[in-house]
C-alpha cells in the first residue's frame, strides 16, 4: 500500500477503484475518479493500479488517499486480500467477467459495475463510446455525478521544467501496437499545435523511441 494523499485515513470505510491499466487508460479513467473522490469524501480511496504510474496519481488534487500495486494488463488475477470487505467497490477496468469476479471476491458493501447477466444489474455498455464519457457513464448510472471534462491535470508548478513551461506533450505509445493510432494522425495533431505556437514534445519509453521519431519526422519536430 502506498501512500499518496495529505491526510489521516486510519480508521475511515473504504472505496476500492480498479484500473490496473496502462498510462493512457490511468489518464482517460481521471474524471471518474474525480467524480468517485466527490462521491466518498468521507472514505479512504484506493486506486487498485501499476505502482510505476504512482507519480502521475500522486498529481490528482489528493483524488486518491491510497495506491496498492496491481498490474492487470496481460490478466485479471486476483486482487490482494488486504483490500478485503470495502465499503463500495468500483470497476473502472472493464466489463467483466473477470475484473467483475476480482472484485467480487472482495465482498464489498456495494458494487458499481457494467452490466453482466447473471452478475451484476449495472448499466449496459456501448461499444461507439468516447472513454473518459464511458467510465463517467458508468457512475451517474449509479446516482454520481461525472464529467468527462473534468480530465486536466493540475500539477504544482515546480515539477515542470522552466523549458518545459507551456509546451505540448504527444505521447504516441500504447502497449498494445493494436491500441496506437497511426503515426500520421499523431504528426497531424504535433503540426497543429506548432502552429499554434507551441512547443512540441514527444515522448515515449524505451521501446518507443523509433515510434516517437517517427512521429516527430512526420511533423516536422526537431531535436532528439
């Protein structure tokens, strides 16, 4: 369990959130979990995630009190036993049926999930659906406001290197080669912003550094 919030938990009911996810999908679920944090103030929320994308929660406004380390990308396994017997339980990973059973095997109070026959009467998911509207969908189907504009993120302002400030980040990566969008688009969107006047970076991690050149050739984005 780790610690990313400012206050004293001990002691509080707790909200369980999957999404054991990668980069972008930890990105697009941020207004649902805003909304989730709305819901529960008064809960310790713990956000069921890969520990290597802790820094990047740890930028959420105090969104979430708790990281516990859950790597699900390949597969849903089970989820640890300390976070047994929460309060609300809450699917942000997927529609079942194995993220529903991780956490059904958690026995909580409540669950807040997709529709899955047999398993849980939620809301029916769409396939034609923007994600961060999908996942706020989801929790207004169980009375929680969401907005799926809520989805900046504020981080403090000595974090950003000075030539960094104002400057557009493309992070073109997936990790699934399926996932990414095609290098063209991703060039579309760097030009556009240079020409908004915008600096332009574009990241990526050790296996995307061909991708992130590629991208950056394609936009006519200079340096390494």
């Amino acid at each position: 369990m780790i610690p990313v919030g400012h206050r004293d938990t001990a002691g509080l009911p707790r909200v369980v959130v999957l999404r054991a996810l990668g980069l972008g999908d930890l990105l697009t679920g941020v207004p649902a979990l805003r909304a989730v944090r709305a819901a529960f103030p008064r809960h310790e929320l713990v956000l069921a995630v890969p520990a290597f994308l802790t820094p990047l929660v740890r930028l959420l406004d105090g969104t979430v009190d708790t990281v516990v380390d859950v790597d699900f990308r390949d597969r849903v396994g089970p989820l640890p036993q300390a976070l047994h017997a929460p309060d609300v339980a809450v699917n942000l990973h997927g529609r079942g049926p194995e993220s529903h059973a991780a956490l059904l095997a958690l026995d909580p109070g409540r669950l807040i999930a997709w529709h899955l026959p047999g398993v849980h009467a939620g809301p029916r998911w769409r396939d034609d659906e923007h994600e961060r509207a999908r996942w706020c969908r989801l929790l207004r189907g169980s009375d929680i406001p969401a907005d799926p504009a809520d989805h900046l993120l504020r981080p403090p302002s000595d974090c950003v290197p000075a030539e960094f400030a104002g400057a557009t980040i493309v992070h073109p990566g997936a990790s699934a080669p399926a996932r990414r969008w095609p290098v063209e688009r991703w060039a579309a969107v760097a030009r556009h912003e240079l020409e908004r006047g915008h600096d332009v970076i574009i990241t990526g991690d050790a296996d995307e550094v061909e991708l992130a050149k590629a991208v950056a050739s394609h936009a006519g984005v200079g340096g390494q």
